[in-house]
C-alpha cells in the first residue's frame, strides 16, 4: 500500500465526515441562486418577454417587495424561498390561472390538432379543456393563500408552518448528504465486525455496497415524502381555518383539481391507444392523422349546425305568419 491508501486508512471517519460538513455548508450558500435558475428555468415566455401576471393575480395578491409572482407553462403551483429570511419569495402559478373567462384564452398558443391532442377548439373535448382552464376566483385565493403559507407566511391567527419551502428543501438536500454518510458507516462497521473484503470477491462488495447505499436514499425519499404530505395538508389546514370562503374555495380547487387530472388521463390513454392501433396495423401516423383534414370536418360539421339552425328558424316564422295572418296571404307574399 502507497502513503495515500495509508492516510486515507488511518483517516477515514475524519475524511467522510469533513465531505459531509462541506456539502451541507455548501448547499446552504448555493440554495439562493439554485432558487433563482428553477425561478427562471420554468417560467413561461411571450416570444421573447417574460409573461406578466393578470390584473386578476395582482388584484388577488396586492404583492409586496419581497414578493415575486411569476407564471409557469405547467399545471402545478410553485413555491420557492421563504418570507421569514433575506432574498426572495417565489411563487410561480399556471399561466391559465389569469383569464376569467374561457373566451379570454388566446387559441393559438394551445396545441389543437395535435397527435396527443386531435381535437378542435369548437369540439366537446376542446370546450371541456377550455372550460377546465378557467379556474374560479375562490379557488384561485385559496391556492394563492396556501403557497404564502407554504413560503412560512404568518396568518392573522399567528398560525405558520414549522419549515419555508428553503428550508424544506435544505433538509432534502442535508437528508440525501446525510443518508450517504450514514450507508458509509454501516459499510464501516460491516467490514470492521464480519471482514468482508477478505471474504467476498469485488463483484459482491460492490453489489452489497450499493444495496445498503440504495435502502438508505430509499428510507431517506419515503420520511421526506410523508414530511412534505404533512406539511401540504397542515398548509391547507391552516388556510382553511381562516373563514368559510377559503374552505369552499379549497373544495372548488380540489374539485377543479380532480377534474383536471381525469381529462388528461382520458387523453393519455386515448394517445397510447391510437399508438397501438397504429402499430398493429402499421400504418404511418401521418397517414391516420391529418389535421388539415381534421380541421375542415370540424368546420364543415359547424357549417352544417348553422344551417340546420337557420332553416328550424325560417320554419318556425313561417308557421307563425300562417297562423296569424292566414294561409292565403302568406302564399301571396311567396
């Protein structure tokens, strides 16, 4: 054995345990501007601008200096930073959470007649999705008040979570550092108590080492996992108790919530079945689907609403004339 293999021998406790005081240090000191690149990393962009928050949002948060709200092209809420520490607080929400109405969302920036997605903005499925975009304004203050909270916002009843989204997402980061560090030792201490590089061959150790370094990130993900559950529900909890209109508004969130998932589902499978259909028969994707063609049955079924409707009317007033002015005159107006 070389000096190095001898001191790092010798060393070795001192060595895992200086690496792991140094990586917690360090994500403590990058965490801010690991915050700002997620911030900017899903934010959602007009060309080449970042996208503005609605009058809606900013009547509904009246947001302060510290205080960044910012839009994302996903679904999910956001929340990054606290409000009880120097820096910023993020709060990113959906960019469709601005528009009142469905008619206010812009039809060109959402993927019609898309493969994933074959439908027309004037179809049932298409009105549906529109229709889901629009969440209600009880709803959207339920959310908006439940990631304020989340950022360890205090309510007027002094009530907050006990860790800021930082702060939870520092103990994710020391838990992995600090399950790391713990698999170690109980690689120490197997090798010291049962002699296992003398009885085992390489191929062995390394799969025995990467077991105990598995079930570690893996008791690890589930204590964090049900931490941030609890912390989710205490943050609705906490909203909730502040009068009847948040309750039903995190009822109507919920519900929307459920609603969303489900339609999405239904187009998913909907996809893979299509998928499935497509390689059974192998046939080119672009041959079933056309969405020129798509669209101009789409048009031509509206065309023919239309005209089924015109029709129904000019029967109805010529029913009408007949009764009230008789037969005869109706036939000298014709």
């Amino acid at each position: 054995m070389n000096k190095f293999s001898i001191f790092f021998a010798k060393h070795s406790q001192k060595l895992a345990l200086l690496c792991a005081a140094t990586t917690c240090s360090l994500s403590y000191y990058v965490q801010p501007y690991y915050e700002v690149l997620c911030r900017w990393s899903v934010t959602r962009f007009d060309v080449e601008w970042e996208a503005k928050p609605s009058e809606r949002i900013l009547r509904i948060t009246k947001e302060k200096s510290q205080l960044d709200i910012f839009l994302t092209p996903v679904d999910e809420s956001l929340v990054l930073g606290s409000l009880r520490s120097p820096g910023y607080a993020f709060i990113g929400l959906p960019y469709f959470f601005g528009y009142e109405s469905p008619s206010e969302i812009p039809l060109d920036s959402l993927d019609f007649y898309r493969p994933y997605f074959p439908y027309g903005p004037f179809s049932k499925i298409g009105k549906d999705r529109l229709d889901l975009m629009n969440l209600p304004e009880s709803a959207l203050k339920f959310l908006i008040a439940r990631e304020i909270v989340r950022l360890q916002g205090v309510t007027i009843t002094d009530q907050k979570l006990p860790l800021s989204a930082r702060s939870q997402s520092l103990l994710t980061i020391n838990s992995i550092i600090g399950s790391f560090y713990l698999s170690y030792q109980t690689i120490f201490l197997l090798n010291r108590a049962t002699r296992l590089p003398l009885r085992v061959s390489i191929a062995s150790k390394l799969l025995i080492y990467t077991f105990i370094y598995l079930s570690g990130l893996f008791f690890q993900h589930q204590i964090i996992l049900a931490w941030r559950r609890y912390c989710c529900l205490r943050a609705d909890q906490i909203v909730c108790s502040l009068g009847e209109s948040f309750r039903q508004g995190g009822l109507q969130y919920y519900d929307w919530r459920l609603r969303w998932n489900q339609f999405w589902a239904e187009r998913q499978e909907e996809f893979k079945e299509r998928k499935r259909l497509i390689k059974a028969n192998n046939h080119d994707e672009t041959v079933i689907y056309d969405p020129v063609m798509k669209h101009q049955l789409e048009n031509e079924k509206s065309a023919e609403r239309s005209t089924t409707q015109t029709a129904e009317l000019y029967c109805h007033l010529n029913r009408l004339m007949r009764s009230s002015l008789g037969s005869a005159v109706v036939r000298d107006i014709e």
